[in-house]
C-alpha cells in the first residue's frame, strides 16, 4: 500500500517526467513537421500554372496536409521526443537522483507511460477526426482550382458542370463509387426542366450506374416523378477526372474503412487493400505508445552517457528501421494473404519485445 506521501511523489513524478518528455516531443515534432511541410510544398510546386493552382492554392493545399502528416509522424516524433527528454534526464543526473530516493524502474516506466498514454489520445483524434476531413478538402481545393469544371461550395461536397447540366456529388469514394448524387437539367432558355438524385454511383462497363434514383420532370403544368432502381449516366465527369478528389485509404477515418470494407464485401469485390488498411488504422495509436515505451531502456541502457546527438541519431534509426519494418509486414500481408491483423501487429509486437528484452538487461 502506497502512503499519502508516495502518492504525493508519485504525482510530482509524473508531472516532472511528463513535462520533460512532452516539450521534447512538441519540439521535435515541430521540427519534423516544418521540414516535411517545406519539401511538400517543393513537391506541389510543380503542379503550379495548371488551370488555376496558383502559389497561394499549393500553400493552402500543403498547410491542409499538415494533419495527415502530424499523425504519420507521430510514432517517430514520440520515439525521439521521449529519447531526448529523458536522456536530458540522464544526463542531468537527475534519472539518477530519482531512483537513489526509492523510486523503482516500473514507477518510471509507469510515469512515462502516462505520457505515452496522452500521445495516444491526441494521435486518435488527429487521426479520426482532423486529418480525414483536412485532407478531404485539400483533395478537393487543389481539383478545383486544376480544372474549369469543377467548384466548391463549402460543406456541400463538389459541384460540376457538365454542359448545361449541374451536379452535386455529396461524397466521392474509393473505387470508382460516388454517394449522393444530384443532377440538376436545364434546357436552352436555362429553365430547370428535371432534377434527379441518386443514392450512388459506380463506374462499371465504361459509364457510371445512378443507383436508386428519384427524378423529377418539370413540365408546363405539372412535375412527373419517377423511381428506378439503376440508371445509366452519359456524362462528361469521367473517373480520372473525379479521381483527384478521391480520398486514399491510408487518410480515410477508421470508420470511413470500416464502412467501404463492408461495401466492397456485400459487393463481392476485393477489399484486402482496405481491410489491411483498416487494421493499420487500428493500430497506429498502439504504435505510438510502443515507440515511447522502446524510448525508456534506450535511455537507461547503451544511451545513458551519450550527447543529443547521438540520442537523435539512434532514435531516427530506429524510428526508420520500424517504419521499414511495418511497411515491409503490409506489403507481404496483400501478397501472402496474411491475416491483416496479424500482420499489422507483427511490427508493435517485435518492436515491443525488443523493448522488453532491453528493459530486463537493465540493472
């Protein structure tokens, strides 16, 4: 049983640790993001001078990718966060004064676990709720201004023109799908004659197929309404001109997978791109926590005694060394076939007990 006393220790522990290992880790993780983003831009820079995509579009289109990015660097800027916050530890001697006042190796690694905890968090909502949604208007702000037959209208998805016709896409999915359509017709004098709304579409056969589409036709005296359960779409908007909208999978929310999983499943179509992109999405959060907790007996083993630099060096070794890994664990789950959740946590659990083996040589 722990005495008011140690409670109070304990607490002040965590606050001290974590203090150290988040400023570490928001300043390497601003450090991270201010070159990616640089070099992204330098890659968007090409595409400047098509249609309208100006300087100021690629920078808006760069600045939108920022939490796409924050979230794939998040395990490496933990890793590196953690390393140098608490190799400032060691090298103050401080790790050293905490354990000489009775505090034990697992109340440590409990303190700093806290923090990776926090990490976590912060990665799930960067992840699921602001960089699907930042990355979604990025794709479509930088279509928009690429092509003349395209805009925006702010959150009701992209508009079109085709001809003397306008459509609203609502939603524009992965493999060649589109959710909610509305068309709406007009003749030579710019009256509405026909509106039609869709509850889907597929490209299939070379044309899109409207699913499960309502029309209305607006005569002189009266609107005649029809429903239909397939429709085909003569229509200029082409799959490679909707497809620079198109959100990839590895941006797609854990839910937005979940949901074109089972689409493509009751479809009786391939989806083991999207399923090992789902359980990577699941996850992810694991693996930030496994980077701050591979951190702790860098730091207490070979790392105690060295400078920053080497630190630095040491952590983005590993950091790459585990985003070959993981990567090399997709790749071979799409070939072999492998169960991807399995393959997705093959890469955290070597990584962790490696981690764990590195802790048990700590003395």
């Amino acid at each position: 049983m722990v005495s008011p006393g140690g409670d109070a220790l304990v607490r002040i522990l965590d606050r001290y640790i974590g203090q150290q290992v988040g400023v570490s880790t928001l300043i390497v993780m601003a450090v991270l993001l201010a070159l990616f983003t640089f070099f992204a831009f330098m890659d968007e820079a090409g595409s400047i001078g098509k249609g309208n995509y100006g300087a100021f579009e690629a920078f808006q289109y760069t600045l939108l990718t920022v939490p796409g990015m924050a979230y794939q660097l998040f395990p490496i800027g933990a890793l590196l966060g953690s390393t140098i916050g608490l190799g400032m530890l060691a090298s103050n001697s401080e790790l050293v004064a905490i354990r000489a006042a009775g505090v034990s190796l697992r109340q440590i690694i409990g303190s700093v676990m806290k923090v990776g905890l926090l990490f976590v968090v912060i990665a799930i909502v960067i992840g699921e709720g602001v960089a699907p949604q930042a990355e979604r208007y990025a794709q479509t702000l930088r279509s928009v201004a690429m092509s003349d037959r395209l805009t925006l209208q702010g959150r009701d998805g992209l508009w079109a023109r085709d001809g003397d016709s306008f459509v609203n896409v609502r939603s524009i999915l992965p493999g060649e799908r589109l959710g909610k359509i509305f068309i709406f017709e007009r003749d030579a004098s710019r009256r509405l004659v026909r509106m039609i709304r869709a509850d889907s579409a597929v490209y299939r056969d070379g044309q899109w197929i409207l699913r499960d589409v309502a029309s209305s036709d607006f005569g002189d005296n009266q609107v005649r309404y029809r429903h239909e359960a397939e429709v085909p779409w003569r229509t200029r908007l082409s799959p490679d001109l909707l497809n620079v909208v198109t959100v990839k999978p590895k941006t797609l929310s854990v839910w937005g997978l979940y949901q074109y999983v089972e689409y493509l499943r009751d479809n009786g179509l391939d989806a083991s791109v999207y399923r090992q992109a789902f359980w990577g999405k699941v996850v992810a959060p694991l693996i930030t926590a496994v980077m701050v907790f591979l951190s702790i007996p860098f730091v207490f083993g070979p790392l105690r005694s060295v400078g920053i630099g080497h630190r630095v060096l040491v952590g983005t070794l590993a950091g790459v060394g585990f985003h070959i890994v993981n990567q090399m664990f997709t790749y071979m789950g799409l070939v072999f076939g492998l169960n991807p959740l399995l393959s997705a946590l093959a890469p955290a659990t070597l990584a962790f007990a490696v981690g764990y083996w590195m802790l048990r040589r700590v003395r």
